[in-house]
C-alpha cells in the first residue's frame, strides 16, 4: 500500500508552511557522478543533456531513456548512448527548447537544434559573431542571448535560424561575474531582459538601454529569475543569499548560506522552488529556504542537479529523480493532521462510510452549507497526488459527497478522472515524463502529445488523443515521417534499369492508416516532403497523388522538377494562380526552349495553361509571348502580335522595321498572301512618308497618315509633283484623287489652280462635286464658274443653289421649262 501523502511533508519553522519531497523515479546506477558532467535540464518533466567536462570540445549528448531495473523501481535517466556527436569545435552552451530540442552552441556562432532522434538542423549567428567568438550565452525556451568576446550581447528569437538582434551596450570593460536572463514572456515590454552582475551592481539590459541599478551589495555569483519573472535570487560572493523583486523595489528576504552546518564547498546552484521558495545546493546538500529566512534541508548521497518547474523542483541525483515542491493548498486542507475544514470532514466521512460506520451521515449533515467547495477541494487535491491510490480515494470522497448535493456539475470531476488517467499513463517508467497536474494545464494537452510523438511513442499518443477528443492528425503525419525514415527502399534491376522499390508498400501503409484512423485533414504533401529529402522522390510522387490541396501538391513537386505533373496538377486544381505560379516558375528555371517544349508535350490537358501564359504574356511580357508563338511555329499570331507593336511605336525606324517584320510572318503562311501585301504596301507607305518628313526637317509631319491624307497634306503644302507621284506609286484611282485634289486646292483658296485642275482633263467625278463643295464651304461666287461644265438639267437648281436666279431663269427659259420658271 502507498505511503500516506503526509509521510513525505516537511513543515517549515513557522508550523504552517509545507513542503513535500515526492520520489519520481529511482534511478540506481542509470546515472553517472554528475558533478563530472555539465548537465543541461528541460522543465516540464523533460529529459537532461550531459558532457563530460573531460571532454568538452567533443562530447556525446545524451537523452532521458526510460528502460526496465533489475528491482521493481522504475527507471528514467540514463546516459547509455549517445544522441549525437559533437564535430564543430569547443562548446560554449546547451540548454533546451519548449519542444525538448536540445540546442548546442559553439564559440564560433555556430548552433545545432537536436531531436531526441539525433536528428539535427544548424543554423549560425552570423559571421560578425564568428570573427568576435562567443564568449557565452544563455539558452531559454524559444530563444537566446549570446555574450560575444568583445561584451556585446546578441539575441536570437525563435528556432528557425533567425537573424540576431544586438541588444544595449552594457558598457562592460570585463567580462560579468555572473549573468542570468528574464525571458520575453515574462516581462511587460515582451521583450528579452538580460541582467549581468558588474563590480558591485547589476546592469539590466533590454533591446533599447542599459540600466544601472546602483547596487552596493554586489558582485553576485548567481543570479536566479524566479518562474514567474517578479523576483531574483542573489547571491554575494560573501554567502549572502537576497531575494529581491526584479525592480530592485523590494526586499524579500535575506539569508547567509555561509551559516548552513552541513554545507561543504561552494555553492553549486541557485534555483527556485516554483516561485515561493529557493533552493541552494552543494556537492551532497539540497538546501530550500522559505520567504520569511525559514529552511528545509534535504541530503543525497552524491552530486545533484537541480531543475526549476513552475509548481516546485526537480533534483536528479545519481540514484533518484525528485520532485520538491509547497504542499498545494487543496492537499493541506483534507490531509493536514488536526484539519477541520470541510474536505477534511467529507474525506473523513467516506472513510467512515467505506468501514459501515454511522458517522458517515453525521459528517456530512455537519459540512452541508460547504459541501460543494468540498467535493471541489478533493477532487483538485486528487489531480496533486502522484499515487494512483490516493488518486482514488480522492476522487471517490468527491463522488461521496456529490451523492448529497442536488445539483453539482460533473464536469470537473469527469475532466479530473480523464486528465489523471493521462498522467498516470506518461509518469510510468517506460515513458518516463514526470509530469504535474499544474504543468500539464499549463502546457496542454497537445503540447504533451508532441512530446510523446517526438519520442517516437505513436501508439501511446494516438491512445490519448483518442481518450481526450483530439485529431489525431499530428500523431499520424510524425508517425508517417517515422515510418519513411526506418523504411528502405530495396533495389530491383541492374544498371540502367535499377529501380527503387518498396516505395508502393510504404505509400498503401500510410494510406491505409491515414484512413483507418481518420486523419483526414494530414497534408500528405508535408509527408512527401520528408520523403523527397531522404532521397525517396518515387514514393513522395506516390503520397502526393493522395493530397487534396493543388496548393500543397505543386511547390513540392516543383522542387522535386517534377514540372510537367506540377503544371498537370496546377491545371486540375482549377486555380489560375497556380497556374501562373508554376508557369512563372518554370520560365525562370528552365531553358527556353525546354519551356515551351513542355506546354507543347502537354497537348490537350495543358491547353488552359497555354492560353493563360498567353494571357500573361500579352499584359506582363510581350518579349516571352513573341518567343512563345516563333517556337510554336504560330505565324499569324506573331504577325498580329508585330502589327499591335508598331501602332504604339512612334519612333520611324523601329515601325518600319516591326511591320516589315509582320509581312514576313504573313508571308510565311500561304493562306495569307492579301495581309502580306497589305503590310508591304504599308511599309512602302511609311518609307514614302519618312522620305518627304526628311526633305522638310521634320517640319510637315508625315508619317503615320494615311495615302489619302499623305496626299492632301502635300496638295496643301504645294508638293503637287510628290502627290502625283504618291498617287502613281499607290495606284489611288482618278475619281479619288480628284476628290481629295478638289478638298485640298479648296481648302488653300487656289480657285486658279483649281480651274487649271479641273480644265487639265475631262474630269472622272463630274463638275457637280465642284459646286456642292465650294458652296458647302462658302464659296458661291467661285462655284458658279463650274455650273455651265454640269450637265443642262441640273443647272437650273445649281444656279438657285449659288443665289444665282437670274441666270437659274435663263437657264429655264432656255430649256423651255415653264414650270421650273414658274
């Protein structure tokens, strides 16, 4: 039977505060003499990196590895095997992330983000910091701060190989006795705060300033943060332990660890128990003291390694893994000895009620009005406990006590029920994540499934995500990964012919599970992706085929050069922005030639494709569109795409030359013989016009106009010969000439040239346009002179026409026509 909760309580000098020493693990001989080793421990339950200190510049690092003692007691850390091997030159940090990857920086900038797989991605601070040296760093959950060898401080947001940012020059001129930061998430300007101890004071340093907090009490060997960022713990190199809110406003408490009896050698570490108390250790001491001076001691056999989490501390020795933390309040309410509040009283009466005894009933008439807080208070202090046991027997005096109340909602006590089942199942040895009740609310649910995936432990994950009403989908996509990187692909065939094969098994299995468990919202792509990086591009063309998304298909395939299926599925995916993503892509990447080969190999199913390349080009790049339509042999479309060139063209060599260049496309297409003529006729035209420009400097404008306008505008400019020859050249008919001759000569008021004009030849028009035009332009008097050529009938009204009724009278009287007369 498990041990009483209050077995393991220690009560501080003042009665009234606890603190409990809960064995996580027993680790006898799993663990080497840690005070060998610089070890680096991740919160939240994680697993600890060690290197031994002999062989710093090339060690191994080594993961939390759950495996099976010879006893009964379960197991957590070993050192067994190494992760990784360290190959980049002397190691200045470690330390981990949020998601348990172990990060190890070098003095040159360079840092590794290690799995618990060994499997690691490098990034580097830049080549400023390698030419500075890293001096040394300090590593946090989603970043950190480098110390650079000329005292500048260097800050990295995020894993992701981020730029550095440079903080405030802290105006050092030697190196600090101590340094410590307080994360971005726990300071109001959500930025990192670095606070490093100088002579006798300590400088607090941010992204925009450095601040000197004018301290006498300094220099400080350790500087501790506590979980919550609102306090500090110093300590002075006289042994002088001060507790201070980090404003320096405050002063907590002081205490002189030079006074400890059983301490020997220096202080090792300086971490916090949550956020209420310190913990200081030496060589075979772990010494907690309280806010108001008051100390618990606790003695291990070897060297410990301490490691703060929110709600207490871890401490790893050689042969156990402790948890220290205050008694929560929930627990010292039912199992503090002498308790009479209500949940004592409801826990005590089912006790009473499971032994048949009559006191049962009498308890709980006795709490009725504090009932609910009751329940409430055990089944809170049953998420506390570490033992399944009382676990039960907590939840169970709830389960009592609700028996009594009309209405109580259960959803507390069925969430206790599933999140202790959960808890239970990660504490066990074999998983080994020490993880408490207030943790696992903090970080949350999915945060743990990630944790367990990272380890490999599908099976267990799915299980909970399952318990728990999770999609199951991040499990199935790190198990999919998994599984293609312990798979290998077998060879068949030699030679040439060699093909990797293996790939169809791996693909039907992912499949097959995908479905089966419902993770239907899994991007394959992602899955392909991993797939396309160990070398297996077969079997990520395979799992692409299964992915939904175009938008997830195609970037990938592209990397993969896979174009034409890139293009295939970009059409399918009915959008036009991939399209143009893909085809824009492509033009970048490849030859020209090998560019249009593609769309033409396409045939029917990139035909969209082609036409919004078409598109495109027209708007964005008319030199690919020109060379798209030369190499699929379109003649016409490149003669129409010369020809809509030139009418913007305003320069005359370059539209001279674009429309020559049309005809000659026209004239490479037997079924366009009239267009080519056409545009060779135009050519001729703006050669013509371009010729007479330049005989005038520029000063007439020509070019551009049209036959009849080139030759009206010569008529008027009193070029007649340069518009008969025109006329000769371009074969105007008479009857044209005539009409634009009679409008030009009319419109310079050369009535004289006009008559010598129309008297030079019987004219092709007749004289009656002679009369209408120059009477429509105001010319009466002239227009008469023209009547008498006009044919007899029609003179009459021409004469009324001109206001000429005299001779219109004449005129009828000559005919004999009364009735006009008249």
């Amino acid at each position: 039977m498990a041990s009483h909760p209050t077995a393991s309580w220690q009560a501080m000098q003042d009665g009234n505060t606890f603190y409990r020493r809960q064995q996580l693990y027993s680790v006898p001989g799993k663990l080497p003499e840690l005070s060998d080793y610089i070890v680096a421990g991740c919160q939240y339950g994680g697993p600890i990196g060690c290197i031994n200190e002999e062989y710093h510049e090339t060690p191994g690092f080594r993961k939390s590895n759950a495996s099976r003692d010879e006893g009964p007691d379960p197991s957590l850390f070993t050192c067994g095997r190494g992760v990784a091997l360290w190959d980049q030159g002397k190691i200045i940090k470690f330390g981990w992330t949020l998601d348990e990857r172990l990060v190890v920086l070098n003095e040159e900038g360079v840092y590794r983000l290690y799995d618990l797989q060994g499997e690691y991605h490098q990034y580097s601070l830049g080549t400023d910091a390698a030419e500075m040296g890293i001096f040394d760093a300090r590593i946090y959950g989603n970043g950190l701060v480098a110390l650079t060898s000329s005292l500048t401080l260097l800050e990295v947001k995020g894993w992701e190989g981020n730029r550095p940012l440079t903080l405030a020059n802290p105006g050092l001129s030697e190196p600090p006795h101590a340094w410590s930061i307080i994360p971005p998430d726990l300071n109001i300007s959500r930025h990192v705060e670095v606070l490093m101890s100088a002579e006798t004071t300590i400088h607090s340093v941010d992204n925009l300033e450095s601040v000197d907090q004018r301290l006498s009490r300094g220099p400080f060997t350790h500087i501790s943060p506590s979980p919550n960022g609102k306090f500090l713990a110093l300590l002075t190199f006289t042994g002088t332990l001060w507790v201070v809110s980090s404003d320096f406003q405050r002063n907590i408490t002081e205490f002189e660890t030079t006074h400890v009896p059983e301490a020997e050698g220096s202080v090792q570490q300086l971490e916090w128990c949550g956020n209420d108390a310190i913990i200081v250790t030496w060589s075979n001491l772990v010494l907690l003291v309280g806010p108001s001076g008051d100390t618990i001691p606790f003695t291990y056999a070897g060297s410990t390694f301490v490691v703060t989490e929110m709600d207490g501390v871890r401490v790893i020795s050689s042969d156990v893994c402790d948890l220290i933390q205050k008694v929560p309040a929930s627990t010292l309410s039912v199992f503090r000895p002498g308790s009479t509040s209500p949940s004592a009283i409801l826990y005590d009466a089912w006790e009473s009620f499971t032994g048949r005894s009559p006191k049962a009933d009498e308890n709980v008439r006795s709490i009725r009005p504090d009932l609910a807080k009751a329940v409430d208070e055990c089944i809170d202090a049953a998420g506390r406990e570490w033992e399944p046991h009382w676990q039960r027997r907590l939840l169970n005096a709830a389960k009592f006590g609700r028996g009594f109340l009309d209405f109580h909602n259960p959803t507390d006590f069925v969430n206790m029920g599933q999140t202790l089942k959960v808890l239970n199942a990660v504490r066990f040895y074999e998983v080994g994540i020490p993880l408490t009740y207030t943790q696992y609310n903090y970080a949350s649910p999915s945060h743990l499934i990630g944790r367990l995936t990272s380890r490999n432990m599908h099976l267990l994950a799915l299980r909970i995500s399952s318990f728990l009403s999770l999609k199951p989908d991040a499990v199935l996509k790190h198990w999919a990964c998994a599984k293609i990187m312990r798979s290998r692909p077998t060879t068949s065939g030699t030679g040439k012919d060699a093909e990797l094969s293996g790939d169809d098994e791996v693909c039907k299995a992912i499949v097959e599970k995908f479905e089966q468990l419902g993770g239907a919202e899994v991007s394959y792509a992602e899955i392909a992706k991993k797939a396309w990086e160990v070398g297996r591009g077969g079997l990520a063309t395979k799992l692409l085929d299964h992915e939904n998304k175009g938008s997830d298909q195609v970037p990938l395939l592209l990397e993969m050069k896979e174009d034409k299926l890139a293009l295939v599925k970009a059409v399918d995916s009915g959008d036009s922005d991939l399209v143009y993503y893909v085809l824009l892509h492509l033009y970048k990447r490849l030859p020209l030639g090998s560019f249009f080969k593609l769309l033409e190999d396409g045939g029917p199913s990139l035909t969209s494709a082609t036409r919004l390349l078409e598109v495109y080009a027209r708007e964005q790049n008319r030199e690919m569109l020109r060379d798209f339509y030369y190499s699929d042999d379109r003649r016409v479309e490149s003669a129409i795409l010369c020809l809509e060139e030139a009418s913007w063209m305003k320069e005359p060599t370059a539209k001279i030359s674009a429309i020559k260049a049309s005809q000659k496309f026209f004239s490479e297409d037997k079924d366009r013989n009239f267009e080519a003529k056409m545009m060779d006729d135009y050519s001729r035209l703006l050669s013509a016009q371009n010729q007479l420009q330049m005989e005038n400097d520029g000063k007439i404008p020509f070019f551009g106009l049209s036959v009849n306008e080139t030759i009206r505008t010569c008529l008027i400019n009193g070029m007649s010969k340069k518009a008969d020859k025109m006329k000769s050249e371009f074969k105007v008919p008479d009857k044209r000439f005539w009409y634009i001759k009679l409008k030009a000569l009319t419109e310079i008021r050369d009535f004289e040239g006009l008559d010598t004009f129309a008297k030079s030849k019987r004219s092709p028009i007749g004289y009656e346009p002679f009369v209408h035009h120059l009477i429509e332009k105001g010319h009466q008097k002239e227009a008469i002179a023209y009547v008498a050529r006009c044919d007899s009938p029609k003179r009459a009204d021409l004469y009324a026409e001109c206001g000429e009724w005299r001779l219109a009278g004449k005129e009828c009287k000559d005919r004999g026509d009364k009735a006009k007369l008249e």
